[in-house]
C-alpha cells in the first residue's frame, strides 16, 4: 500500500473540483487505450493553467507523489497507464487556442488542444497542423509532442517533431525548463525541445507548444488497389515515387483486417477482387497540368490501368473528389476499432522500406511456425516502412495466457526485426508495454546516456515512473 499525503493538500491547491478519486473517474482518467493494464491511480487532478500544473509538480516533488502526465490517452504503449497509486495529471483544461500567425505560419496552443479543432482553427486561414491521426479528435497537441507521433501522413510531412518551433514544459520540481518561441531558426545551443519531444512524460510536462502550420493541401486524390503481395504493394510504391505528384500517404493492409471491418462496420466491399494485401494511395492533384503534361487525375488514371495490366494490382478503384477518397480511407481508418475486440497484442515495428519485402516473407514463415492458426492483421505506413503487426487473441483463450504467448513470440520477433536493422517502436513509443526490449535496439551506452539525463531532469524519479527507461 503506497503512502500519500493528505488529498486536502491537492484540493487546497486546485480546489475541490479539480481533483478526484472517484473510482469511475479513476478508471477512465488512469488508462489508455492499451487495455492490458488494469487502472489503479491514487486521484486525478485537472490544473486550469500552466502556473496551476507547476504548483502541482513542486507539490509532488516535495512529497514524493509519483504523477503520470495524461493527454487524450490514445496510445497504444501504455505511456498514459497510471497502475500503482500514481496521481494523473490531465492537460485537459489546457485548451488555449491562439491566433493563427499566418506570416510565420504558426500558432500557439495548450497540450489539451484535440488535433482536430486545431486543424478547424487554423483551416480558415488556409493552414494545418499535418500531425494526421486516426484518433485525430481525442489526441492532444501535449501528446502528440510527448510521443513524437506520426499518423498517415509522416511520408509526405514527417513526424510531430518536424513541427515544432517552441515549447513549454515543466520540470519535475515545478520550475518551466523550456518556454514557448516562435522561431524557425534557433541554433542558441543544444535543443532541450527536441530532447523533451518522445520522452512520455519522463524527463518534464507539456503544458504548450508554438506549432508551425502547413498550408491546407490541395486536391487530392485516392487509389485503393488490390496486390498479390508485399512485394506488388512495393512496386506500386516504387511508380508512386515516379509519378511527379506529391505522394501524401501510402498506407497498406492485409485481407484480414478489411474482413474485421467489414463485420464491424457493414461498409460494403470496396473492391470485386479480395486478395492477400490492399495499398491505398493519396496523391496531391496539380489541377490544371501542363502544355506537355495531361491532368493529374488523367494521370492517375492511366497509371492504375498499367497496375491493372501488367498484374502489380488485381483491382483497383479511384477517387478524385473528398466524399469518394474518404470513403476509401474509412477502409483503413476503422481498422484499429474493429480489431479491438480481440485485444491485439500490437507490434509495430519499422524495417528500411526497401527490406520490408523481404521482411514479411520471413514474418510469414515465423508466424506459421510460431503462432500456428492464429490470426495476425497486418496493416501500416509502407511508406515509411512502419508495420502494425497486430495478433488477436483466441477465441476463448484467457488474457493472461494470451499475454504470456505474446510475450514469448515478442521475444523472438523483436530478434527479427533487430536483425532486419529495424525498430520494435515505430510510432507508438516505448510506455510499460516495450520498455522490456529496449536493450535489443539502444546500445548500453545509449540507455547509460538516456538514464543520466532523466536521474539529472528528475532526481526523486516522479515522472512517469515504471515508463521508457526504468
Ligand atoms: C494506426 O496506424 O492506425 C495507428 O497506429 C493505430 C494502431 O496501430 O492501431
Ligand atoms: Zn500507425
């Protein structure tokens, strides 16, 4: 049983109304959307400002409070599990939403800022924040930034971190370690911003961030085709690069997934033809073409009949105007929701794209030895390289048995992708659910390294504590 102060001191700081331990907020405020973890916080508290969460942390600090820093808890890593009497200190108050600076193309904004209303902010003055996530209306600015995240669009703009031109955050002690700027250039010494970026709440809070802004992209268009292989789905990635059209996404997923939205959610079938792997395609459509170059659209098309006739694809369909493309992104985007019912042990791994081929090959091989009848889904970012590799659990086979087969596999797939020169996290972090297999992919030096700058940024280990780096 962990010790802890009085809870009068909290509510004396905050006032009554912004701290809890009612068992149902406990619940819902103490986890994520890992559940493998059962919840167990000592209380959650909702600081209104950034002067309220450093009063927080001095607080903690002083009494030895473990806190977990909490954003829209849509991770996937178990960064946001609070599981052993920790307090959880949600960002959601943090709303601030500042004017759209269109000159320098940016905007400041508190952690608790969904993405989504971010995007509806700034799309008035033709800009966006192109951090593009599935779970773009529960994900928050503060998270996005404390998992690095990255989503369906990192081929064409990068990862949170490409974003970035200031932030705010707070320390473990309550002191605000970096401030918000707003500059594009910024080469006053090493780059604490950058440190604090995919750190999970370990080494300090996000409580705001100066965001650079894209402009709104263009017309688009979405080819979602239907290929014998990963090695088709490769090809049609490889021409995709050719094109001279801006590749916005390539996303790819297995047969298996499209079977579980199918069930989920009664879309009807995209495509005639069903077949091992489908690759869906955005491409950025230069309206009015050239003298020496036909439309974009008419350049689309021909392409996809030369995937049709030479055989890289078996069908194929396109759409050029928004309610058509997002009727095909709904294919890949409900994938995670439909798969949640089996509890997916999810793997998601990064190879160098050009041995991701390969890669799955010998996925395949193991997979048919290791985990005979199950079922894997197969599904992710083939541009960046990054594979959700999700395994779902058994009918009837009880969670903690589950659990203990996935981590018995985890060991050895972890072995083949570290031999692939890849990553065990490619997007997701590290949270509770990786944190065992980071010696495979940081050397010892590196986690020495890692492990000095949190015992420096965190002495009385109160951030996050258990998460990452133990
Ligand atoms: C996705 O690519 O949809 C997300 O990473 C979520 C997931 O892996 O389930
Ligand atoms: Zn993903």
């Amino acid at each position: 049983m962990n010790l802890r102060p009085p809870i009068g001191e909290l509510q004396a700081l905050l006032g009554a109304e912004a701290v809890s331990q009612d068992p149902g907020e406990l619940l819902h405020w103490g986890r994520d959307w890992t559940r493998i973890y059962a919840a167990a916080p000592w209380a959650v508290c909702w600081p209104r400002s950034t002067a309220e969460v450093a009063a927080v942390l001095r607080w903690c600090h002083a009494r030895g409070v473990p806190v977990v820093p909490s954003g829209g808890r849509t991770g996937l890593a178990g960064g946001a599990m609070a599981t052993a009497g920790e307090l959880v200190l949600s960002l959601d108050r943090l709303r601030y939403l500042g004017p759209v600076d269109v000159l320098n193309r940016s905007v400041a904004v508190g952690a608790g800022v969904p993405n989504q209303v971010l995007q509806e902010h700034c799309a008035p003055h033709g800009l966006w924040w192109p951090v593009d996530l599935a779970a773009k209306g529960t994900a928050t600015i503060g998270g996005n930034l404390a998992t690095n995240a990255g989503g369906l669009r990192v081929v064409r703009y990068g990862h949170a971190r490409n974003w970035l031109l200031g932030l705010e955050a707070v320390g473990a002690d309550g002191q605000i370690i970096s401030e918000l700027r707003a500059l594009h250039k910024d080469n006053s010494g090493p780059d604490l911003r950058q440190l604090l970026v995919g750190s999970e709440g370990t080494l300090a809070v996000v409580t705001a961030a100066t965001l650079q802004l894209a402009p709104l992209p263009g017309p688009t268009a979405v080819a979602l085709l239907a290929c014998p292989s990963m090695q088709a789905v490769l090809e049609v990635l490889a021409q995709a690069h050719t094109l001279k059209l801006e590749l916005h996404a390539f996303e790819v997923f297995s047969d298996l997934c499209l079977s579980h939205v199918l069930a989920r959610t009664g879309l009807p079938q995209p495509l005639q033809a069903r077949l091992p792997f489908y690759a869906l395609v955005e491409l950025g459509l230069d309206p009015a073409g050239s003298a020496h170059q036909p439309p974009a659209g008419a350049r689309m098309e021909r392409w996809l009949e030369r995937l049709l006739t030479d055989r890289t694809a078996a069908d194929g369909t396109l759409a050029v105007d928004h309610r058509a493309a997002q009727k095909l992104w709904a294919y890949r985007e409900r994938i995670t929701e439909s798969l949640q019912p089996w509890t997916p042990r999810k793997n998601d791994i990064s190879v160098p794209v050009s041995r991701l081929a390969e890669f799955v090959v010998e996925l395949q091989r193991w997979l048919d030895h290791s985990r005979p009848g199950w079922q894997v889904a197969l599904f992710g970012h083939v541009g960046d390289g990054n594979l959700h590799i999700n395994a779902l659990r058994p009918e009837g086979m009880a969670m903690v048995e589950f659990q203990q087969a996935c981590d018995l596999a985890d060991e050895a797939l972890y072995q083949l992708v570290a031999r692939f020169g890849g990553s065990m996290s490619a997007e997701h972090g590290i949270g509770l659910v990786k944190k065992r297999w980071l010696p495979l992919f940081r050397s010892k030096a590196e986690l020495q390294a890692l492990g000095a700058l949190k015992h420096a940024l965190d002495p009385a280990g109160i951030l996050n504590p258990g998460k990452v780096l133990s």
